[in-house]
C-alpha cells in the first residue's frame, strides 16, 4: 500500500507508547528523515523535545518531484516490473538501476563524484550496445549496480510516492506552514545546511526557519561547509556531530 510520512510518524508513536515510551527527547532526522522528525514534532508536540532536521524541508519541491517522478518512471516501465508482481525476483533491476543513477547524481556533488570516479575500473559493457567509455559512466553504473543488491523495488517506489506527497501543511489540514508550528513553542530547533546540497538547496531550511520565526518557536539555523554534496551528513558526520552533542545535551 501507499503510505505517507504522516503515517509513519502516527505508526512510529503508537509502537513507542505500546513500548511505554511517552516522550522523546528528540527526533533527528537527515534528508528525508528530517520530514519525519518534522512530521513528529508538528503531529505530537507534546512528545518531542526536540527537533534537529538535517537538510531536508517542509514540503517537497518542484525540482524533486521532477527527479523522482523521472525515478518512478524508470522504474515502472522496465518489462520485468510486472505491475509490481516481479517476486519470487528478479524484478525491474535495470528500471531501478536506472533510478539510481537519476538520484544519486543530486546526492553526491559533481565535485567529490568527480574525485571518487578517479579510482574507477573502466568496464566496457553497459547498457544496451553502448559501451562505458570513462571514469564517470563507470563509477555511476557501479553504484546502480551496488544499489539493486541491497534494494527492492516495490519499497522503493513505496519511499519515492511518500516524498512525492509530503507537505507537512497539507499533512497538517492547514494552508500555512507556520502554523503547523504554532502547539510547538516549547520545542527547541536546530536546523542543518549545506552549502553544496543539489537536493535540498540550502533556501529550504531558510523557508523552514523563517516559519519557525514566524510561529515564535525556538530555533538556530547552522550552514555546514562540505563539497560532498546532500550526502555529507552521512560521509562526514564530524562536521555535525559536535553541533548535535551540544544541541542534545
């Protein structure tokens, strides 16, 4: 089935009560994890303290719809998809190979995809009758090929259509994003950019925390320098890590 960020949020809270937890002290999030630490917080203010997005947004935007909409695509219309029946396997591997390459190209910056092609093997076959003939083509098809192992692409498409959806206002029955955050007062914010992200553009978090400002909720806004694109958060976690001990306590 089709779900929502709303939904994972509404299903993350009930387990965590059944478990006897009432309260978080925080909800950290990265990409789209940030819109379910935002999905968290807006939906059940009164069980989160805290709330640390790592670029990511409140909605998503017309540039990754495009993308992931590319994404969906790809996938969908690989021969061996089959509505999404392809089990016992081996499923639409090129479709979704395909949308790993779309992705990954606004994950990673050109710069530190650049550096990290320059150790690649070139391997002449490739897709179809073309033949791989750098660096570049060479590491792109090696990692869609890493990402078919350990990815499934009916789940796959199940995340993309959640991203394609969300819009915490709309999610929230409200037609302005501050005042999702208006019960959020008591809630304290750290906002993470970067300043080489393609995926989410640093803009992103300053719309976030310019509603934040506006519904009068606690915030600071940190722009991390990195030239490793959207990805930085996971490739140099020492760039933020000191900042969220502090912001943790």
């Amino acid at each position: 089935p089709s779900i929502t960020f709303a939904d994972i949020a509404d299903t993350q809270v009930a387990l965590l009560r059944s478990l006897g937890i009432e309260r978080l002290h925080a909800a950290v999030g990265g990409s789209t994890g940030g819109f379910l630490a935002l999905s968290l917080a807006t939906r059940y203010p009164d069980f989160v303290g805290k709330v640390a997005p790592l670029a990511s947004g409140v909605k998503a935007t017309a540039l990754q719809t495009i993308q992931n909409f590319e994404q969906i695509t790809a996938v969908q219309n690989d021969p061996a998809f089959q509505g999404g029946d392809y089990y016992p396997g081996p499923g639409p591997e090129r479709g979704l190979m395909l949308a790993r390459m779309i992705g990954h190209k606004t994950f990673v910056s050109l710069a530190a995809m650049e550096e990290r092609a320059r150790g690649e093997v070139i391997r002449r076959e490739g897709p179809g009758t073309y033949q791989i003939s750098n660096t570049l083509e060479s590491y792109m098809w090696h990692q869609a090929e890493k990402f078919v192992q350990r990815f499934d692409a009916n789940s796959y498409l199940r995340i993309m259509e959640a991203w394609q959806g969300f819009d915490l206002a709309a999610d929230a029955g409200l037609d302005d994003v501050s005042e999702v955050f208006v019960p959020c007062k008591h809630q304290e914010y750290l906002v993470f950019s970067i300043d080489s992200d393609v995926c989410f553009y640093p803009d992103e978090q300053a719309d976030l925390t310019w509603n934040l400002k506006l519904a009068d909720v606690p915030h600071r806004r940190i722009t991390v320098h990195s030239e490793k694109g959207h990805d930085s958060f996971l490739v140099d976690p020492d760039l933020f890590a000191p900042h969220l001990r502090d912001f943790l306590g």
